[in-house]
C-alpha cells in the first residue's frame, strides 16, 4: 500500500469515526436506545433469598451490650454454654461487657450449591457501643419457610473508628454494624424452575406493552416464530428446549438479543424529604404564568430584667421582650413559554429562580392548570 493509499484510508476512518460519533449525539434509533433483553426482562424464579438470623459476636474490648438493659443478651449466651456442656448457676448476674446480640443477614444468590461461601451483615441488637474487633459465633441463617439454608461465623470487618474522653467523643461512620466477606456457608441449594415445564416466563421490569411486544419481536426474530408470546405488558411467554443443556445455551443467547427502548411515559419524580426533583425527557411543559413570592417572619426575643425599688422588699424578675416582623417579598408574574424538549423546561423552571423546595409547590400548581405534561411521582 502505498502513501497515497494509506492516506485515503486514514481519511475514510476518520470520516466514519465522526459520523458514529455524530449518531450517538444525534440519538439515532438503535444506537443511543438499544437495550439488551437481560437489562429490561428476568426469568421468573432465577432471584436472590434474603436470610436472616439471630446470634451474638463476642470478643469485645468492653464494648459490648449492658446485660442489665438488654437481658436477652445473657439469656442467649446462657442458651450457647448449656449446648456447649456448660452450665450456669441459676441466679447468677453475668455483667458482660465483651458480648453483643446482632441480627445477621444475607442474600443467598441464585444457583448458590452448598459449600458456597456468601457475604453476611451483623448489626447489633442491643447497645453495644462498638463492634470493632469481635467475632461472630456460628449462626445459622433461614429463609422465609424456616428452612436453615447457610451458617455464618467470622471476624468482622467495621468500616469506621471511636474514641471518648473526659464526656467528649468522636466518631467516624457506623460502629454497631459490620460485615463479614465470605462468612457464611451454604447449607442448602433452592430448587431452579429451568429444569421444569416446556417453557419459562419473562418479566419486563416496568410494565409497559411497546417493551413487552419488542422483546418478544426479537426472540422470534432470531429463534422462529411462535418462540415467544407477548402476554401482557409484563410478562413474556417463551417456549424452552427440552435438554438442560440446550436451554442454557438458549438463555445466554437470548438475553444479549439488542431491543430499541421506547420513549419512557413523561414523569416528574419528587423527593418531599430532601427536596430533590428528577425530571425525564417526555416531561412538557405548556404555555402559562407563574407568581412566585417569599413571605418571611422574624422573632427577635431580647431579655428583661426588672429590679424592685431598695427596700421594697419586692425580688428581680428577669423576662423577655419578643419582637414578631413578617415581610412577605412582591411576586412578579413570570411567564413560561412552551417546551417541547427537556432543555427547554430546565430553561423554562430555573428562570422563576425559585429553591428547590418552592419547586415542589409550582410543579404541583402547573400540573393541577393543566399546563404540565407528566405524571408527579412523590417519594
């Protein structure tokens, strides 16, 4: 290949660089709104079980739980030493302060066989200052039918630090819960639906007929018609092939199947707690007229005292003298011009130069005028 060649190809690269480039800013169909099937679908049964026990970390340096608020404590390490062949006087005070009584949890993951290991979480009961440094005591763990599917037990790990002196303390993150890596032991495996029936079912993670008929429409593209059945706008019935090998083959192939995404409904998010607001690209706004006005108040308490005459035999009263001023700010008549994209509306909004917090009120006040195209989600 000569110059003259290999600069022709370097410019049709390029060329072709810049007009992909071009696509993905342009969002054209299939480029910016391809999805794959695994990120908008699960297979009905293929899903995590939470697991939940009950035990106690000891090894504590003194940081433990205080067995005469929370006697549970005691009676659960009385309970351990009984199995242990040890046995407690009846009557005796324990004062511990080197055991705490956590709640353990897990997530068993799907296909987890035994002999697996899992992260757990142990958070304290009771209250314990610290977990720093303690161990977990073998626990084990059930699932919502009773069933003990794992068995923890571990050093754990805290994120964080403490100390106290002289009635002050100082504290980084969260000392009264911690995690255990790979500190649990898979003791029972939880039957998989994919061996079972002749077919398997999809859910579309939100419900929405146009995603439902896509996913079906690319399962039938690629493995025959009739494979795939939309049944409503979120569940998807595909049919399976008979050998469990077969059918892991299938589902590998079928979930990296492209779909194109369509245009989600217009909804406008609202945070009431910490006033945050999310607004998608469907969201327009029509043409109207916001008034926006501050209103303030102001108390000012100044202290009084009011001293008796000498030999009046009266006693100084001290009391307070409380100033109330509330100024409400004028609210000009802003108008908002229609927006049919999302910049415009971000435009449109900040120009009212309200707080997050007032948009809370405005957002609703457009949308009960009828001038907001969306749906308000408050959470």
């Amino acid at each position: 290949m000569d110059n003259l060649q290999l600069s022709r190809w370097f410019r049709a690269l390029a060329a072709a660089l810049m007009l992909a480039v071009a696509a993905v800013g342009a969002g054209w169909p299939g480029v910016a709104d391809a999805a794959r099937i695994k990120e908008v679908a699960a297979v009905q049964g293929v899903r995590s079980n939470q697991l939940v026990g009950y035990g106690l970390v000891v090894g504590l340096d003194g940081t433990g739980d205080q067995t005469t608020q929370t006697p549970f404590t005691a009676q659960s390490l009385t309970a351990m030493l009984q199995q242990l062949g040890v046995t407690v006087p009846a009557g005796t005070n324990m004062q511990l302060r080197n055991v705490a009584a956590v709640m353990v949890t897990a997530t068993l993951p799907p296909f987890a066989q035994p002999g697996q290991a899992i992260d757990v979480t142990a958070a304290s009961l009771g209250n314990a200052k610290s977990l720093r440094g303690g161990t977990l005591v073998a626990t084990p763990l059930r699932g919502a039918d009773g069933q003990v599917y794992a068995l923890a037990q571990g050093n754990l790990v805290i994120a964080g630090a403490g100390a106290s002196a002289g009635g002050s303390k100082v504290q980084v993150n969260h000392l009264s819960a911690g995690r255990i890596p790979g500190g649990a032991t898979v003791e029972r495996a939880v039957a998989s639906p994919l061996a079972q029936g002749d077919s398997l079912q999809l859910d579309i993670a939100s419900a929405d007929f146009t995603t439902a008929r896509a996913v079906a429409k690319a399962i039938n593209e690629r493995f025959g018609k009739g494979t795939a059945q939309a049944l409503d706008g979120r569940v998807v019935k595909v049919k399976m092939p008979p050998s469990t090998d077969e059918r892991v083959t299938f589902l590998a192939d079928m979930e990296n199947l492209p779909i194109e995404l369509a245009t989600p409904a217009a909804r406008v998010v609202i945070n009431a707690r910490t006033g945050s607001i999310v607004v998608n690209q469907a969201v327009t706004l029509g043409p109207c007229a916001v008034a926006h006005g501050n209103l303030s108040v102001t108390i000012n308490s100044t202290p009084v005292v009011s001293q008796p005459a000498p030999l009046s035999g009266g006693q100084t009263v001290q009391s307070e003298k409380v100033d109330i001023t509330m100024k409400q700010d004028p609210g000009s008549l802003i108008q908002l011009p229609a927006g049919a994209k999302l910049t415009d509306v971000v435009k449109a909004l900040n120009s009212l130069g309200a707080t997050p917090a007032d948009l809370l009120a405005i957002l609703q006040a457009i949308k009960a005028a009828g001038a907001l195209q969306a749906e308000l989600e408050v959470i």
